[in-house]
C-alpha cells in the first residue's frame, strides 16, 4: 500500500473512506518505520491545530481558487486533470497539507531553534530567554530551545558543569536533562555536574526535585544528589562544603576540608594531576581561603601548612 501525505491528511481530518482507514491501520502496524512516519506527520498536524492555523479558510479560497484555474482549462486535452479536479476531497486536503506543512515549518523553525553553548578554557555566563541566568565552567556542553513556548522550560546538559539561578514561573517547571537523570524545578539556585554520566545535583536556595531510574528525590538548600554511571543509583547526602562554587567565585573556600578533598577540587580546576604520597595525608584538615591564587602558590601554603614537601615529575605533582 503506498501512504502519501493527502491520505494521512484525509485520515487525520476524518475524510477517508472505512477502507482506506483499514489499510492505513494495517501499514502502521507493519513496519515501526510507518508508525514513526505517521507520528511524525501527526505531531505536524496537532501542532497546526494549537497554533491555530487558520486551516479551513485557506483551504476552501484554496479549492476555489483551483476549481477556477481548471474551468480556464476545459479545453485543453487533459481528462484525466480534469477528472481529479472534480473531486473536492482530493484538492481540498491538498491545500490543508500545503497550510499545516506551511505552519509546521514556522513552529520548528521558532521551537527548535536550539542554542548550542561550548565553552572551552573559560567560565561563561548566559542568560536563558525566560530570564534565568546560567554559569558555565571550563568544557562544558549545554542545548537550549531559542524561544520556551512550551508548558515547561528544557536545557541539556550534555557535559560538564554549570550553575543555575532559575527565574521563578509557578506555572512552567525549569527541567534540565543530564544523561538519564532529569533535574526539575520552578525557581531556585543549584549547581549541576555530568562527568561521564556521573551527576552530581548541589542546591544553595529553594528546593530540586532529581529523579534517575525510577528514583526521585528532593533536595533543599545545602544538601546533594549524586547518580552514579551505568547503574544510575541515586544517593542524597548533605553538602560538605563550598569548593564546588569556585569557578564562579576564583575561591576555594576550606573549612576543615579533608586535603584529599582540596586537591581533588585543584586538580579539576587546573587540569592537574596532584597526588598524596602518603594515605595518612589523605585527612588532614585545611582550613584557608584561597582567591586568586596560581596552582603553585596554592601548593606552596599547602606544604608549609602540613610540613610536606612538593615533588614534580613529568607526568604528576607529589605531596609527601
């Protein structure tokens, strides 16, 4: 059987014959590729009928307007034309398949207008079109629609790290796709992180709702999620500290922070590879503030602080 867009149109707009309802019922079911293909053309044709598209009038000027071109070539050899012309149906769906794929053309082009933000070796702020301003750190990844018509607000976070201030809207939750975890909110202030899968939800205000397989928990100021790759376990703790606001301050902020923590947090910042040369230096806590710092200064008040020494090699920096 072959399917072309006149008898989707005939069957979305109730106008086909039982039979060819029948048939087109039975090509559906024979392969995904059809359901897919009729999906799609019937996404088209609802998103027509929200917008409004005034569908009908155009149609029947449409149907008027062929009627007189094939009156004004009754004489010419053309019967078989002519025939088809005399059918309403046929010219009538013609034109409402013109109209609905003049007016999904005008919806993708101002929904799916994605904004693709990649930053490299630089923070980056953005501020979305609802008003909600974003941080970006260093190789991070984020997708947003140009314009939020929608009942919600969608970005994906592809990869990397960045920061939300959610402009409140108690009506269009802010939603954020992290790999399989979803991020919902309406108003608030957290920090997201998607390394490889591993995401890692922060909340500084208000309240985060963040669901992965199957699980759903909610988050308020000062606590963390944390879904692991592969098995997208879920687990919600209480943020131990502030080092994670540093891309968007220049601080590290240490409050008896483990140092094993601290340089795990350096080494993300400055795409190093510090090591401890003893387990026992794992837990030795820091307290300190370092803003604006170089990495070297930095590990220079760490030795001194603990009484270690800092040894370079090519390929790490050692703290023993």
């Amino acid at each position: 059987m072959i399917v072309n867009d006149d008898l989707l149109v005939s069957y979305l707009s109730g106008n086909c014959t039982p039979d060819e309802a029948e048939k087109l019922i039975h090509w559906r079911q024979a392969h995904p590729d059809h359901e897919k293909q009729f999906q799609d053309f019937k996404l088209i044709w609802d998103t027509s009928a929200r917008l409004g598209y005034p569908g009908r009038p155009d149609a029947a000027a449409s149907l008027q307007r062929l009627r007189q071109k094939a009156a004004e070539q009754v004489s010419k050899p053309a019967p078989a034309k002519l025939k088809r012309l005399q059918t309403p149906r046929f010219w009538l769906t013609a034109a409402a398949s013109v109209l609905i794929f003049a007016a999904a053309a005008w919806w993708f082009t101002l929904r799916n207008n994605q904004v693709e933000v990649i930053t490299q070796n630089q923070v980056q702020t953005d501020t979305l079109p609802d008003g909600s301003v974003l941080t970006l750190n260093k190789n991070t990844e984020l997708q947003y629609a140009g314009r939020f018509n929608g009942a919600q607000r969608k970005v994906a976070l592809t990869h990397g790290e960045a920061f939300f201030d959610v402009k409140h809207q108690s009506r269009r939750p802010f939603i954020i796709k992290a790999g399989s975890t979803t991020v919902q909110v309406l108003g608030t202030s957290f920090n997201v992180k998607n390394n490889l899968g591993r995401v890692e939800v922060i909340v500084e205000s208000g309240m985060v709702g963040v669901t992965s397989g199957g699980q759903t928990v909610l988050l308020k100021t000062g606590e963390k999620a944390v879904v692991q790759p592969k098995t997208h376990v879920l687990s919600k703790t209480t943020n131990p500290d502030r080092l994670y606001q540093y891309y968007r301050t220049r601080e590290f902020v240490a409050v008896n922070t483990p140092l094993w923590r601290m340089v795990e947090v350096l080494n993300e910042a400055y795409n190093s590879r510090i090591v401890l040369g003893r387990k026992q230096l794992r837990t030795l806590p820091l307290n300190t503030t370092f803003k604006n710092e170089s990495l070297d200064d930095i590990l220079a008040i760490i030795a001194r602080t603990f009484n270690l020494t800092v040894l370079r090699t090519p390929n790490q920096i050692i703290l023993r």
